[in-house]
C-alpha cells in the first residue's frame, strides 16, 4: 500500500489456457485505476498455480488455535501470510507460537516459531516500551506491521488492530505432500479472544 491508496501485488500468477481477475466493491461509490502486466510465454508442465486463502474468525475461541491454511494437499510453495489482528483486552497479546505442518505431521510441526512477534520479524511487542512505551510501525522487503488502527499511545491496551505482513523470499517453505498452518492465540496471561483476518498465499 503506497503509500495509502496504490495497492501492488507482484506474485506471478501463470495459467495455461486463460485467466479472469475480478475487482469486487462492497461499499460505496470508489474511482478504480488499474495496470495489468502480462508476459507471453512456455510453462513446464509442472508449473505451480498461484493461490490466496482468505479467513476470518471473530472471537476465536478459547483454546484454540487460528487456523492460517488447512487441507492443503500435493506439492507446493508457501509465499506469504498477511495478518489483521483486533485486540480485544488489555496487555500483551503476540505471544502465539507460528506452526507449519509439513508433509504428514501429525503432534509436533516441522517448523515452531517462538512467537507472533517474531514471526512477522519484530521484537519486543512492536514498540520500544522502554522509552517510548508505544508501539511502533515498520515496513520492510519481507515483513512489516505497516499501520495501528487505534491510538499508539496506549501501550498495550484494548480495541486496536495491527496490520501485519511476512513474505517468505528469503526463507522458502515447500511442502511434498501436505500443508498445514496455525498460530497460537496467547498473550502473557494465556488464551485471549481477539479478532484475527488472514489472507495466505501459496502455489
């Protein structure tokens, strides 16, 4: 998004024998100006589909964990996680461990992040709670909380949202036979019922 209404995406999307890309308003009146880039062509056979996965689940219920993407099966390519999340308590909420099942994992995940925060390549709750005490948005090539709705002021308070994205370039994540991705709904004092919206990509 720059730097508040130019929405790019650069993920190749090939197909083989046709295509259609559909712009849905759900509001009211807009303006829409668009440029499509295409590039003519031989693809292997093998040659991967682009996907997005949309999701929602408000609250998320007690205990468990939000589901990212599931049900995926044959082989593919996990490109990216976008993340919009609404706190709905007070305190630290980024706590949740990111999981990735890999090819018939069944208890224990190939990949066990070590927290929300972490995954999304920020630290210390987004923020420089020493100094500062707010939170702090950043914007990089692969990962970013690019906006706070609410006030960034109150440190660790209720009734925010935080735009988060994590594009895995750098660090490839490629599944055989199966895929599997979740995150922990934890903040320091354990299970909440915050608000979470993804979009998932993968080919």
């Amino acid at each position: 998004v720059n730097p508040a209404k130019g929405l790019n995406c650069y993920f190749e999307m090939p197909f083989f024998k046709s295509f259609v890309i559909e712009i849905e308003n759900l509001g009211g009146e807009c303006n829409l100006y668009y440029q499509i880039d295409c590039e003519e062509k031989e693809l292997s056979e093998d040659t991967l589909y682009f996907h997005a996965q949309y999701r929602r689940v408000n609250p998320l219920p007690y205990m468990e964990p939000y589901v990212i993407l599931d049900n995926i099966k044959g082989k593919g390519h996990y490109v990216g996680t976008y993340l919009n999340w609404g706190v709905k308590s007070n305190g630290w909420w980024g706590e949740g461990e990111v999981k990735f099942y890999i090819d018939g994992d069944s208890e224990f995940p190939t990949v066990c992040g070590t927290g929300t925060e972490d995954y999304f390549c920020g630290s210390y709750a987004f923020g420089n709670d020493i100094i500062l005490n707010k939170y702090q948005t950043f914007s990089g090539l692969y990962a970013g909380m690019y906006a706070i709705l609410g006030d960034t002021n109150a440190f660790y308070n209720a009734q925010k949202r935080f735009l988060l994205y994590r594009w895995h370039e750098k660090d490839e994540i490629w599944f055989e036979e199966s895929f599997k991705m979740v995150m922990d709904n934890l903040g320091w004092t354990g299970p909440r019922y915050d608000d979470y919206t993804t979009c998932a990509y993968y080919y």
